[in-house]
C-alpha cells in the first residue's frame, strides 16, 4: 500500500523506491512460469518502462492526496484551503493595496478637498484623495492619497505635486515624505502569521480582540493597540495613554469601518485617546465618539557599505536598492516596518548578500543625518523609506 495512517503521524507516503519495487513484484508474479525465465525489468527494457510510468502515475496521486490532507493544517494550507479555515475566525485575505502618500494641501480657510480629488506625480502617476477635509486657519491640511494602481508602487518624497482635480482655493500639494508602499494580494506567509495573532477576533473588550477586528479591516496598513489599566497615566510607545484608556495607532482603512469595530470591540467606560476623533452611530441613534491616532510618516534613509569583489554584477548599487527596498516594505517574507517597532540594521543583510554581494561591511540607518544600527519609532511615526534614500557605498579596490 502507498500511503498509509498513523494516528500519531498522520499519513506516511511510500518512496519511489519503495513503490516501484512492489510494481516491479506485481509484474514478475503476472508473468511467472516454470517454463520461462523470471521477467527482465530493467529500466532499459519494454516492461521496466511499464513499470516505470506505473510507479509515476502511482506517486502522482501520493502526492495530490498528501497536498490534500495537508489543507486541513493551519501551518500549511494554501490558497482557497487557508481562506476557508481563516473564517472559521471570520478573518478574510487582505486584497492588494495601494500606496498611500501623506501630502500636505494647502489653500484658502474653510475650502473643502473632497473624497476623490485627483493629483498626478511628475512621473505622471495618479492619485485619489481618500477622505473629506477641509483646510483649516493654517492654511493646510494633511490629506492621505492612494495610487489609483494596487501593489508595490513607490511614490518618492516630493513629487507629489500636481493638482488634477481643479477646486477653488486649492492652490497646492505636496508630499514631503515617501508614501507607504501599497502590497500585492496578502501571500500565505502573511496571511497565516495574522491569524496567529488574531485568534482572540472573536473575543471582547481585550487589546487583542480589538488588534485583530482592526487588523482585518480593509485598506488597514498597521495597526499597533495600547493599553492603560492603572489609575494613573503612563507613557508607551512615546503617547502618554489616560488612566482605564487605549490608543489605537492605525495607518489606512476608513475611519467609519474603524468607529464600528472599536464599537464592537471595545468595552463600555473605556477611554480613548489619539490625535482624530471618529463617530458611530448605533441602530438606536445614540453617538458613540472615540479617538483615535494616525501616525505621521518618519522619513528615513538606510546606508549600506560593501567590499569590492570581482565577482560584484554590474548592476550591484540598484540591486542592492531594491533588495533593501523591498524588506523595509514587506515584500521579500519580512513584516514591513511600522510604528511602535524597533528597526535593526542587521534585517536587510540576507537580502543584500542575496544580490551576489560576498562581503558586507556595514549597514547603518540614517535618522536625520545620524547614522545608527538601531531605531525605534514611537506609535506617532510611521516610518517611509525612498528608494532613492538608500545609499550604496563599494569600499575598497580589486
């Protein structure tokens, strides 16, 4: 038999060795007789070819009941597999997303950029206000726009610039830093480290049931939830938090979903603080407001210094660019940078030896012209990285 169950393992599949064998046995006993020779079946031979594809046709279908029986695992279903277990916690597969950009509008008191105004990069990519505002007595608002495309689309820091959308007394934009570079689909890594850490989704009331209803919200890029039980205030994470209050630091998704999860969630008599203020209204048309904290985007830059070998491809500086670029968003197996985080150094080294680099000499994180090995950012940052921001320095000659 191929596959066999062990209540303690599971199922255990023969090898090919194994089944090819009994193959091979089934053939010589069909065909023995006293009369004639036992049956020849080398590989070379008619027969051994028979066999040979049998014992294929055999493993085939180990391996797709093996594929199959594996679905059943959290740690290793795939695809449409690891979608129907995630509801069984009522989580969904993040879709791909935007980049999202941080720009600063600026105009006349009291003009209102709507939902939906359009501004262009230099580059000529587009993007879409994502919520209602209105410029206040400074004479600016900060406004978050998304890239019409999904995926990882970078937008660098000030090119953001261009107005389409033409609105009176809206006189210009800016970005003054990188946007949040959006995803593609959410992969299986991804998406099963999140169910890990939103398996109290169905719970009440704690950080995590209120972490994990967040966390499945669409268009949410990061979310970090803290908590203060004691009758004093504290400070965490560089927000000072009320006594018997929570600060929800949360980047995209719409402030009308948030309001309805954190009234979901969140228990009666717990305080919240943050730096915007959203609003639910329930079926019985009683107002419920909470606080709430977007983070600001952190601008910062990373320099890598590498030995000069022989063998570096032509190429190395851009590779290197990206291969950096890609682990600080999240888009080579790492968890993207976000607030409330502590950013090593050290993290981006396996994806620049990847590059072909034999000998990396340093890499260091450039905080306003400070270059450090390690950073933390508070649940206020957000931290952005430009591509064009990440230096690569060869030391040394051949």
């Amino acid at each position: 038999m191929a596959i066999t169950f062990d209540e303690n393992k599971g199922f255990i599949a023969e090898s090919v060795e194994e089944v090819r064998k009994n193959v091979q046995q089934v053939w010589v006993d069909a065909f023995k007789s006293p009369d004639l020779p036992e049956l020849n079946t080398a590989a070379e031979t008619p027969q051994g070819q028979l066999i040979d594809a049998q014992t294929a046709a055999i493993m085939n279908k180990d391996n797709e009941f093996l594929f199959l029986a594996n679905q059943f695992n959290p740690a290793t279903a795939t695809g449409i597999f690891q979608d129907a277990l995630a509801q069984l916690y009522f989580l969904s597969r993040q879709p791909a997303t935007s980049t999202i950009v941080s720009c600063i509008c600026t105009g006349l008191q009291g003009v209102v950029i709507p939902a939906g105004a359009v501004i262009q990069t230099i580059s000529g990519l587009q993007l879409i206000n994502t919520a209602d505002g209105q410029i206040g007595q400074s004479g600016s608002i900060i406004l978050d726009f998304k890239v019409t495309d999904t995926g990882p689309v970078p937008v660098g820091a000030g090119t953001a610039t261009i107005i389409v959308t033409q609105i009176p007394g809206w006189d210009s934009v800016t970005n003054i830093a990188a946007g949040i570079v959006g995803r593609n689909e959410e992969s299986r890594q991804e998406f099963a480290t999140r169910i890990q850490k939103s398996v109290a989704v169905n719970s009440q009331g704690s950080t995590d049931a209120i972490y994990a209803a967040l966390a499945n919200l669409p268009g949410v890029v990061a979310v970090v939830v803290l908590e203060n039980d004691t009758d004093e205030a504290v400070e965490k994470e560089g927000v000072n938090i009320t006594a018997h209050s929570i600060c929800i630091s949360i980047y995209g998704g719409n402030n009308n979903d948030i309001a309805e999860t954190i009234y979901n969630k969140k228990d009666m008599g717990c305080g919240t603080i943050g730096n915007t203020q959203i609003s639910y209204t329930n079926s019985r048309g009683t107002i419920f407001n909470y606080n709430i904290l977007r983070p600001e985007p952190y601008p910062i830059g990373i320099r890598v210094t590498i030995n000069n070998t022989a063998s570096l491809p032509s190429n190395i500086k851009s590779a290197v660019q990206q291969a950096v670029f890609d682990n600080f968003n999240g888009l080579d197996g790492y968890s993207p940078v976000a607030m409330a985080q502590t950013l090593y150094a050290t993290r981006f080294i396996p994806g620049i030896i990847n590059t072909g680099v034999q000998s990396v000499e340093a890499v260091e994180i450039n905080i306003n012209e400070s270059y450090v090995e390690t950073v933390t950012f508070n649940a206020i940052q957000i931290p952005t990285l430009d591509i064009n921001d990440i230096e690569v320095v060869i030391s040394g000659s051949i």
